[in-house]
C-alpha cells in the first residue's frame, strides 16, 4: 500500500507490472490527473480492508483506472461491504479494460465477496469501459445502497461491460441521473 502511495504521489501515471500485490490499507489518492496502469499485475483485496476500498478519491477529477485486475485474498468474508475503487465527486473519470474478481479463493459455496466492485457516486463525465465484473455479491458497478449502480450524475456512460455471477445488481441509475448510456452490457447468471 505505501508503495502505491508513494508511485502516486511522485507521478501521474503508475504502471502495474506482473506480479501480486496484496493491498491491506487503503490507499487514497492524493491528487487529480492520475492514471493507474496495468501490465499483467494483479491487486489483491486483503480481508482486512473490512469496509474500505483499495483506491479511494474524493473531488479528484481526471482519473483512469486501465487493464488492471483486482481480485480478493483468502479469509475474505461472503458479503464483505466495501469495494476495489470508490471515487465520489470525481469528474471526468475512465474506468476501462478492467476485471474485478470478488471470488473467494478456495471457496465453491458463497463465493462471491464485496458489496460493490466500483462505487461512484456523484461522479459527473463518467466512463466505465470494457470491463469485467466476476462473483461480486452486491453491486458490480457503482453501488450506492444496494438499489442500483450509485450513478448518480451526469454524462455517464457504462458500455461493453461483462457482468458474470453477479448476485444483486449488475447496472442501475438513480432517478436524477442526466445523459446516461448504458449500452452493450453482457450478463451471464
């Protein structure tokens, strides 16, 4: 975790190179116009982030989260609340390319993990591209309160998405969302 801290905080872009990093606090990110990279490495989830999520930014804007993998650790609760990435009231944010894993190694009988894969409320100029989303037991894309994906601004686009064993919601919007496109989605279960 103070790796990634300290990558963050000294350049925009943090590649992810192959390899396993295990995440057991988590991180935030100190500033807007940052990138997140990934090359082959996989972000494991500790159990004992409980609630938090891995990477967390408010009021940050300009983000990418790109082809990185996320997955959870042993020991990792069925239907631990928390997420991957949680960003609130960042603008102009992509999220694309992505697969988030809330498949409890080891496990075939309540499997699934994690409340939310990505939580994004109040985020305006949204997009959320080319992902997967695997095992997540609440809300794959954005949860909020487990009634919809938490999208909740204006601008969103969530496209070309899979969705696979998604036990609550896999999409959903608010009712004052404005301009959001939802389209090319696939879900299986």
């Amino acid at each position: 975790s103070a790796a990634f801290l300290a990558a963050l905080t000294a350049a925009d872009c943090v590649v992810v190179p192959i390899g396993n990093y295990l995440i057991s606090t988590q991180i935030t990110i100190p500033a807007a116009n940052k990138s997140l990279v990934g090359l082959g490495g996989t972000i494991v989830r500790s159990y004992l982030l409980t609630s938090s999520a891995v990477f967390t930014a408010t009021s940050k804007d300009n983000l990418t989260f790109d082809s990185l993998k996320f997955s959870v650790s042993t020991s990792t609760p069925h239907t631990v609340s928390g997420s991957f990435i949680n960003i609130d009231t960042c603008h102009f944010a992509i999220i694309k390319n992505c697969s988030f894993d809330g498949a409890i190694p080891g496990t075939t009988v309540n499997r699934e993990s994690l409340f939310s894969a990505v939580y994004t409320p109040s985020c305006n100029d949204l997009i959320i591209q080319g992902n997967q989303f695997k095992y997540i037991y609440g809300n794959s894309c954005g949860a909020n309160d487990g009634a919809g994906t938490g999208v909740n601004g204006k601008n969103v686009t969530i496209a070309n998405n899979v969705f696979f064993n998604t036990v609550d919601t896999g999409v959903g919007c608010y009712t004052n969302c404005q301009n959001v496109t939802i389209t090319g989605n696939v879900f299986d279960r």
